[in-house]
C-alpha cells in the first residue's frame, strides 16, 4: 500500500493533519518511522512532516532547557551545557542514529529502547503537546504511561530541569552490544541533596515494563535519607517492585528483575 507524505511550514499545520488522519504518522528522525516502513507495517497510509524550525530550538529559561522535539542525540552532545546527558546520548546507537534520532521520537520508542525517555522521566521533565484543540503541557510520567494515546499528537518540545548539582543526576545503561544494543536495564536517578540528605528522590528504569517506569518503592527507600550504605541496600532491594520486565532476545524478565537492585547498587555508589 502507499504511503504518502506531507511537509507543512508550521507546527500548528503539521498538529492539525495528525490529529485529523488516524492513519497518519509524524516523521522527524525516522530511525523509528522509516524502519516500520522498511518492514512493512500497515498500521498507518500517510507521514507528516513540519517544516518548523521551532522543533530545532535549544534554549535556557531559568533553571531549565528547553529542547525542541526535533534536537538530535548529536546536538546534545554538542552542547556544554547539557553535560549531564551525555552520557544518555552517547549510549543511543551509533554515529548515524545519534545524528538522526531525535529525543522527541525516542519518547515513542518501544522496549527495550527509550533510553533517553528513560532519563528524562528521572529528571521530571515536562512534555509540551499539540493537537487539533491547542498545544498544552503533559508531565513526562503522565506522557510516558499512556503514549499511544499521544500518537495523534505533535511533540513541541521537552523542558528539561538542570539538576542542582553535578551528582544530582546519575545514569547507567545495561547492554549486551555496545553501544548501539538494546537495553538489558536502563537506571536513571535524580536524587537532590538538602542538608546531606536525599530529598526529592527520582528513580527511573527502561526496559522493566512496556514503557519506562520509576522505582517509586526504591525512591521512598531513599527519601529523607543520607546516600550511605544502609539507604542504597534498601533501595536496591525495593528496586524492582511494580515492574513487568519482558522476556527477549537480550534477556529474561527473571534476569532483568535480579540484576536491577546490583545495578543500582553500583549507580548509587558510584561504582558503575
């Protein structure tokens, strides 16, 4: 069946074909799109395209970033200031994904990829949306949890909080084949310091349910405690409650369950 594809100058525009063709799909990157074309997924008969050079914005508000849908892996490794997801981007496939994947596109990735949503759900990041009724904003766990219903939605951008200190954010990536792999378990945390103690805590892991999670048991194993020994066994030991890890070619939900509390152990102490 063919598939045709239109290009519109403005954001709104693009908004407004998705949200009138269920049959449509946005085109960004295309490392998710265009492998489902080249396999021949008949789920969807048109593509849209924005032409709008607001998806490609990078800018600071106060204590946030906001990055466009549209920015690369690439670009954020360019980028001095987003330091503290470097190490995010860099463990997204190879040079060509990285200068083509956006992190727009990665929000829709399907287990066990999403490393970078993964991230962003750990740093409460915020979604701004468009539809055919406006644009409005969607907390990253809200957005993450039920995503297929925003595939008739357009991604602006994501506004990224700066984390408050240079150890506030930590992340890990468990892969069989580096560094393009799949992910074994992905851990992100975002854990801010008050007075010595953990306050605020953000843990997220990918590949541990149909989309990335947070590990609310391991947060509250966390919260209002000192980041020693006894608190990073306690949240180790809670990590994986709640989740439904699948089984894959790259691992079974067993060994996805049993190696998240070491991995975590390993992120929280620094040893990773």
């Amino acid at each position: 069946m063919p598939i045709s594809v239109k290009t519109f100058p403005s954001n709104a525009e693009a908004a407004s074909a998705l949200a009138g063709d269920r049959g449509a799909r946005f085109l960004s990157g295309g490392t998710l799109v265009m492998r489902d074309v080249n396999e021949g997924d008949l789920s969807f008969s048109s593509i849209v395209r924005s032409a709008d050079r607001a998806l490609t914005r990078l800018d600071t508000q106060g204590a946030q970033f906001i990055l466009g849908a549209g920015v690369t892996y690439a670009r954020v490794l360019a980028e001095r200031d987003l330091a503290f997801l470097h190490p995010v981007a860099r463990s997204i496939g190879g040079p060509a994904v990285r200068n083509m994947g956006t992190i727009g596109g990665n929000l829709f990735a399907p287990t066990p990829f999403g490393d970078f949503a993964t991230a962003l759900l750990a740093l409460d990041a915020v979604v701004s949306v468009q539809s055919g009724f406006g644009a409005r904003d969607v907390a990253i766990e809200e957005f993450v949890s039920m995503r297929e219903r925003h595939r008739g939605e357009l991604v602006l951008a994501i506004a990224v909080p700066r984390p408050n200190h240079p150890n506030a954010f930590r992340y890990l990536k468990i892969a069989r084949i580096k560094p393009k792999g799949g992910s074994v378990v992905t851990l992100a945390a975002h854990l801010p310091i008050s007075g010595g103690r953990v306050v605020g805590a953000r843990i997220a892991l990918g590949a541990m349910g149909p989309t990335p999670l947070r590990a609310k048991a391991a947060e509250r194993a966390l919260e209002g405690r000192a980041l020693d020994a006894a608190a990073i066994a306690a949240a180790a030991a809670a990590v994986a409650e709640g989740t439904a890890p699948a089984d894959d070619s790259l691992a079974s939900a067993w060994y996805r369950r049993e190696v998240a509390g070491v991995h975590l152990r390993r992120l929280l102490s620094g040893d990773s």
